[in-house]
C-alpha cells in the first residue's frame, strides 16, 4: 500500500473500545516477540552447523521473518484507522442524510403554503368583502369629516351587505381550514388592517378588527407585484396568537384580478409547532419506553442562529441561539453542510448541520436542521445480531465493505502467508540438520503461531466490521425507505385537501347547475387558473353527473376529453357518492384513456349543490396528479449515495397495497406493473412499520430497507410501501 | 516426525519434512510442448531445472491452477536426502528433484509413529500412504515414491 495516511484512530484513541484496544496491544506483543526469537535463531544458527552456507540460509530467513512482522505491525495500525474510519464516515453519511430529510420535509411542505395563499387570495367571497370593508372604512372616515352630528342614515344597509359578506368570507375560510388541517387560523385584513374575517371560530371575537398594520406580513403582502408574489414572516410573535407563527401573505386584489389594485390582505397562519415536531421527533433512536434516547436531539434554527423549533425543549431551547459550535450556525447558502465534534450539553457529540436549499421554486428562509447525536455512538458495536440470510464470507466480499479495508485485510492476509511459509522452510533446514537441529522448532512453532493468532485476530475484526456495517446500511435503506413514503404520503395529503376545496369554487358548482357556455367556459379558466398556480397536476377536469366531461383545465385536450364518457371509471363512481364537501376519492395508479393510457393517479371531490358543505352531487371534479413527475424525483432523492453518487446497484421503487410496483428508478429490475416479492417480512408490513432485509433480483443479491405508509395527518395512504435497495455484489 | 500438510479439494494432505528441499515464495514456470498433461512445466531453482507435476491433475482432478496460494513443493531428489535424514527413516524418492504444485499450504503437523494408521481397504489408492487423525481432520500421508516417479507409470492410474 503506497498511500500513506495520517494514523487518526490509534489505541490511545478514547472511542477506541476496550475489546478492540485488548486485541490491538495481543496482535502487537506478540508481534514484538518475534525480534528476541529471530536474534535467537541467528545465534543458534553459529552454534550448531558449520557450514557457511546453512548459517546464511538461517540467517536470511531470520531477517525475512522480521521484516514481515515489522510491516505487520504498520498494516495492524492502519487496519484499527480504517475500521474506525469506516464506522465514522458511515455514521456520518447517515446522520447528514436525515438532518437534510428534515430540512426538505419542512421546505417541501412550505412550498405548498406559498401555493396556497396565492391561490385562496383569487377567491370572492373574500375580495367582494374586504372591498365592503374598505368602502365602509372609507364612508366612515367620511362621516367623521363631516361633523358627528349628522347622522348618516345609508351606512346602515351597507353594513348589513357587509355583515353577511363578512359571515359568507369566514365560512369560506373555516371550509379551507377543514380541508387544510395544517394551519391554526386564516385571516383576511381591510387595507387599513384590520382583521375583517378568519377561519378559527373559536377564536373569531378576539381576532376580528385586531390592528394589524404594523406587522411585517401585513406589509410585506401590501407590497407584493402582482397576484404570483406572496411575503412570509419568519417564526415571530404575532398580535393574532399567543404563540410564535409562520405566516404566510399575499396581496387581495380588485375583483381578484392577479394583476389588479391591491385592496387587502390574506395571511395564513401556519401550525409550523405542530408540523416540526412530527419532523424533529422522526428518525432519532428511542430507547424501550419510546423516548428519544439521551444525546439525540434535533433542532432548526433560523437564519440568525435562533432555535425556532426543537425536539427537547429542556436541552435547546426555542427563541435563543444553540450552545453549538460556531461554525455549524453560519452555513453558506445551496445545502451547505457541516459536521462538527464538540461538547453539546455537557456530552463529547457530533453535530450535523445542514442549510435549507429550499424547494422548487419556493428559496426558503436560510432556515439550518441540525442533528446531534453522541459522538461515542458512531463507534458503538451494532447489538443486533447478525442477520442469518448471509454468511461472514459473503458480507466480507460484499461491497458493504469499502474497498481499502478490504485491501488491508488481504494484504494483512498475505504477510501471514510469508510467515507462514518462512517458517514451514525454516523447518526445513532445521530438519535437516537432524538433532541438532531440534532446538529451532520452538522458534517456527513461534513464528507460525503468531502468524496464525494476527490473522485470527484481525479476521473476526473484519466480520465484525462487515456486520456493523451491514446494520448501519439496513438503517440508513430504512430510513430513506420511510423518507420516500413520508414524502409521498405528505404530497397526496396536499392533494387530498386541495381537492376537497377546489369541490367547493363556485364557478364549478354553477356550470353544472346552469351549463351554458359561458358558464363552462368560465369553469375552464378557473380550472386553468388552478393548474397554472400547481405544478403538480397533469390536467383537471371536471364531469357532469352523466360522467361527461364539460370542463378542462387545458384547451388543447378539450376536443379530445369531450369525446370520453367516464361514468364507469373507478374515480367517477366513487366521486359521485360523495355528499359532504370533507370527502375525497382517489383511482391508485394505473394507465387510464384520459391520458392516453399512461399511469395516472386520480383524485376526485363532489361537486355539491349550490355549494353546500353537505348535499346532492352535481358532478364530479377529478385532478391528475403529475404521478411519474412527482414520484420519481422523490425516490430519486431517497437513492443510497455515497460521496454524492447512487450507489452501484442501488434503486427506490413504490409498491401498492398489491405489491405491485407503480413508480420505479430502475425500471430494469424493477419494472413498473412487475409484482414485487423479495424480502420476506419486507412485503408484509404494518402501516407505519419499516424492515431491512436480504433478497435476490435477477441473479444478484441485494439488501432492503422498506417502510409501509402509515398516512400523514387525517389522510390514511393507499396501503403503499416504498423500498430502497442496494446490490451488495 | 514432522510432516507438512496442503489441500488436495477438501482433503488435507501430508509429506514428511524431511523430503522437502524447499518451498519457493514464487511459483513461476515454464510449459513444456509436448510434456504430459500432468506436468505443469520446469522450474529453475538456483540453477536446477526442475520437473513440476500438477497434484490435482495427478488425481485425475481438477487442475491446480497458479494463484497468490498456490506453492510449489520442491522434493530432494534421493542423494540429497540420504545426506541429511536420520539414518532410521526409510523413504524412496526420485533420483531428480521434483516438484508438487499444490492449491494452498495448511501448515505443519507433529506426527507419532505409532499414529499412521494403514488406509482402508475399500479407499486404496496408489498415491496414499497412510492416515493420520488429527482433532476433527483425517490427513492422508502421501505415498511420494510413487506420486514422484509418476512418469514411469504414466497411463496407469489415470483415465
């Protein structure tokens, strides 16, 4: 081995274990042995021949045998370095994935709440009432011009149309919070303001007229371009909670035109508390009572190094900046990321640090995930015991193991076999040189017996390694498995609520109660206007009663779509039973002739009557989630990498409740439509539950980590499994 | 006596001490057209040209194949080992130096007289000796007079 590299982990090492520090100073004694012996079997060569030529032969292989257990003893060293290096560096590739799955949970979700506001700004019911509000503000300040005493008789039927805009305003916003069970309030604030209507009833007679004016989201809304801008605050105290908020805002704008005269605003108060803890609480160990085990924490702060969130309140606390290393508060922005060892409540810990790249299109907040985790616990011994589906052997050849330790160990094994053949020839010549030659058996026996226990000593190390490092593997496939599932469950959930809502415009429900062009056409552009706003979404459509389709958001497919009746397809049928506006259906995926039979994934809400939260159906409204575009960049970033590259062999694929494979990165082995049967337990889960596992694909042997979606919120899943897999040969 | 042992498939094979000239680290050499199949080729050992058979081929096995475990165990020819045995040891080998190419070395064992044991009568085999038991293994000592002078019976023991 040429490439010499600096000793990091050598016995004095603290993290070094005890087991280990006892077989490294075993291998090194008894490796020092061999110098006394050799010296000794040089003189003895004197004493007993005389003969010139045997005493050399004696003497060289002597020599021989020093020089391979001197350079056993550097390979020795170097082997403890690599295994401890192998450990750290795998326990820091996985520590640094799951402070980034956090950190991309919360921002993907955040993506969507920029979505949403912009979106819900576009609504009537709330700019036909904030233009009441404005007007009655405006008659007021009038009245007050012109002297008290004249009392002003036509203020009185405006405030009544006001009264039942705002009434009509807050209904419509406790409807977007019933399908939207993620944020605490919704508010919509008069230009001067003033808190006109809100989502949260139980809340409604403290919040309506709050003066909001000289709160950051309030402005920043007012001054947003046009209808695709929003502004969001930071996590800060708010005048509209007691807790600290997330609030998202964006302009209203005359008669909800995108482009038009800013008369409001809407802000949308994110549960960002409750969301956080779902995500800091996932992926850190718990011990047998299900608490997070001691020296794991997880926290996010802000871009000022504040602690907005944390996953144990008593160790970091929120509101204050983290006692961590310095250089883990201050990242560069684009996912920089950084791995510190340092002393984090009292505890040697190491510390993952890892800045938000945002998502999409949505930059986030230079918001940072941090993990900290104990720094002994990078080098503990797995206790599981290893998993009977594979020998040492074949773990040991696998590529699990990198390949400098492998290198190590076979030229560890290599110098063995020299000795081993120095002192078989040693043997040799003392045989021959009859009784006299008796007196250097001992000294081979020594030799080979060395030989034999160094070996012996390192070959347990290695599996020993190999088996740590299989375990590790399994937890990091499962933990990418549940991130898959996670991500999935949380995009459908949005799709679930949007759908919901989108039941309930009254465009829709008006078109099909009165279907004349002009009505449809309208429909059409609100459908458009949705689909514009997402990006997710291949089409929506909307079908009459009859299961014709009369709407769609794309006009280069109305021609075609017109043509199709889809009274019989599965998403159909089960949208027109619905009767109350909080119900949704969805067609799991599978090739459907609205889209020219490629894979779809249906979601459908009923249209109501008259826009009713509970009544007849008028029709149906189905949205195509953009399936492939969605699924695979989620799996795409839950693949197995190493140093920024999928691993060879590695591959995420989605299963459903069949375990047949709906979206798959590796669509030669996995093909989509293909019934997925490996890994025993693997295909069996319960909802929330993961499992590792060995399996073997086309010939080739691969380990599993799968995770069984467990649903997000009020959204149950569709029985989904997500597996990653890495080829170990 | 001590013998050192080597792998013939899955069985463990022995030779006395004694025989052995050496065991070269390298284990290079050179074919020879027209040899029999079961001599791999020569080697040159300070100047000796050496014969060396294949023991798996010797069987009627699979080939030895030359690999970072294979060794080829070098026999003194029988001069060379009437000079230095002990007078009481009774073993014929070649008149040249020949060598024993072997799939991987096991190690050296200490063998009492009275633990050879005779082989079988149903497992005779022209090339076994004896046995000896060692803990869970069976070693079958090998009968060097005549694996060494193979070329004479050549076409005898194999298919």
């Amino acid at each position: 081995m040429s490439d010499i590299e600096e000793i990091r982990f050598n016995v004095y090492n603290p993290v070094v274990t005890y087991e280990h520090r006892a077989a490294y100073d075993e291998i090194m004694s008894n490796l020092q042995e061999i110098s006394p012996i050799c010296n000794q079997g040089k003189c003895k060569a004197l004493e007993v021949t005389d003969d010139p030529q045997k005493q050399k032969q004696i003497n060289d292989l002597m020599e021989q045998v020093e020089f391979f257990s001197k350079s056993l003893s550097g390979t020795t060293k170097m082997f403890f370095d690599q295994l401890y290096r192998a450990k750290e560096n795998s326990a820091e590739s996985i520590s640094d994935s799951t402070a980034h799955i956090k950190i991309e949970m919360i921002e993907r979700n955040l993506l969507e709440r920029t979505c949403d506001v912009r979106w819900w700004a576009l609504e009537k019911a709330f700019y036909e009432c904030i233009s009441l509000a404005n007007e009655s503000t405006a008659a007021a300040n009038a009245d007050k011009a012109k002297e008290a005493g004249d009392k002003p008789a036509r203020k009185r039927g405006n405030s009544s149309a006001l009264d039942s805009a705002v009434t009509f305003a807050c209904r419509r916003l406790e409807d977007i919070r019933k399908s939207y069970t993620l944020y605490r309030d919704l508010v919509i604030v008069s230009l001067d303001g003033k808190v006109i209507a809100n989502s949260n009833e139980e809340r409604r007679s403290e919040i309506l007229g709050l003066d909001v004016s000289q709160e950051d989201w309030f402005r920043g809304a007012l001054n947003t371009k046009d209808g695709t801008d929003y502004y969001v605050q930071d996590v800060t105290s708010s005048s509209l909670e007691n807790v600290d908020s997330l609030i998202y805002s964006t302009a209203l704008r005359k008669d909800g035109n995108e482009q038009g005269e800013v008369i409001g605003a809407m802000g949308i108060l994110f549960d960002f508390q409750g969301e956080s803890e779902i995500i800091l609480n996932d992926y850190l160990p718990l011990d047998e009572d299900g608490y997070v085990q001691d020296g794991y924490l997880s926290f996010f702060t802000n871009s000022e190094g504040i602690v907005i969130s944390s996953s144990d309140e008593n160790f970091i606390a929120r509101g204050v900046r983290a006692d961590i290393p310095r250089a883990n508060s201050y990242l560069a922005d684009g996912g920089d990321t950084k791995i510190s060892i340092g002393i984090v409540c009292g505890k040697s810990s190491v510390i993952v640090s890892k800045r938000s790249e945002g998502f999409d299109e949505y930059r986030g907040l230079g918001w940072i995930s941090h993990l900290v985790l104990p720094y002994s616990s990078m080098f503990q011994r797995s206790d599981s015991s290893l998993d009977s589906d594979i020998s040492t052997q074949e773990l040991v050849n696998s590529n699990l193991i990198p390949e400098k330790n492998k290198l190590t160990y076979q030229e560890i094994e290599r110098k063995k076999k020299e000795i081993q053949l120095i002192s078989i020839n040693g043997i040799v010549l003392a045989t021959d040189l009859g009784n006299a030659g008796k007196s250097f058996m001992p000294i081979f026996d020594q030799i080979t017996h060395t030989g034999d226990s160094v070996r012996g000593r390192m070959e347990s190390l290695l599996s020993e390694m190999s088996s740590d490092m299989l375990v590790q593997n399994f937890k990091a496939l499962e933990n990418f498995s549940k991130q898959a599932v996670d991500l999935i469950d949380r995009n459908l959930f949005e799709r679930a609520a949007d759908v919901r809502w989108w039941s309930t415009d009254h465009a829709f429900w008006e078109a099909l109660q009165n279907p004349s062009e002009e009505n449809l056409d309208q429909a059409s552009k609100r459908l458009g206007i949705i689909n514009a706003s997402y990006t997710m979404y291949r089409d929506l459509v909307i079908a009459d009663s009859g299961g014709s389709i009369v709407a769609t958001s794309k006009a280069e497919n109305k021609d075609r779509l017109q043509r199709i009746n889809v009274s019989e397809h599965s998403w159909f049928r089960q949208g027109k039973q619905i009767s109350d506006s909080v119900d949704f259906a969805v067609q799991d995926v599978c090739d459907s002739e609205l889209e020219n039979e490629k894979t779809s994934l249906i979601y459908c809400g009923g249209i109501l009557e008259n826009g009713e939260r509970k009544g007849a159906s008028k029709g149906v409204l189905g949205i195509f989630f953009d399936w492939e575009n969605i699924a695979l960049p989620i799996l795409d970033g839950c693949l197995p990498r190493l140093a920024n590259n999928v691993v060879e062999g590695g591959a995420a694929f989605y299963v459903n409740d069949q375990s047949m494979v709906i979206a798959s990165t590796d669509v030669e082995n996995f093909p989509v439509g293909s019934k997925f049967d490996g890994g025993g337990e693997n295909v069996t889960l319960e909802p929330g539950d993961t499992a590792s596992g060995l399996f073997t694909q086309n010939g080739r042997r691969y380990i599993l980590g799968s995770s069984k979606t467990k649903g997000y919120r009020e959204y149950g899943g569709l029985g989904w499994t997500a597996h990653v897999v890495r080829a170990i040969v | 006596m001590l013998y050192s042992t080597f792998k013939l498939g899955n069985t463990f094979v022995g030779v006395p001490i004694t025989s052995i000239l050496e065991i070269p680290r390298s284990s290079v050499f050179h074919s020879v057209r027209g040899a029999p199949p079961v001599i791999d080729g020569l080697i040159n050992l300070r100047g000796k040209i050496i014969t060396v058979i294949n023991l798996g081929l010797a069987f009627g096995l699979e080939k030895v194949e030359a690999s970072e475990e294979s060794r080829i165990y070098i026999f003194k020819n029988d001069s060379e080992f009437k000079e230095v045995a002990d007078s009481d040891q009774e073993l014929k080998l070649s008149e040249d130096n020949i060598g024993l190419h072997v799939e991987r070395i096991a190690g050296v064992i200490s063998v009492e007289e009275k633990e050879l044991q005779p082989i079988p009568k149903n497992m005779v085999h022209p090339y076994y000796e004896s046995v000896v038991r060692k803990d869970d293994d069976f070693i079958i000592i090998l009968k060097l007079s005549k694996i060494l002078n193979l070329e004479q019976d050549s076409g005898e023991f194999h298919e």
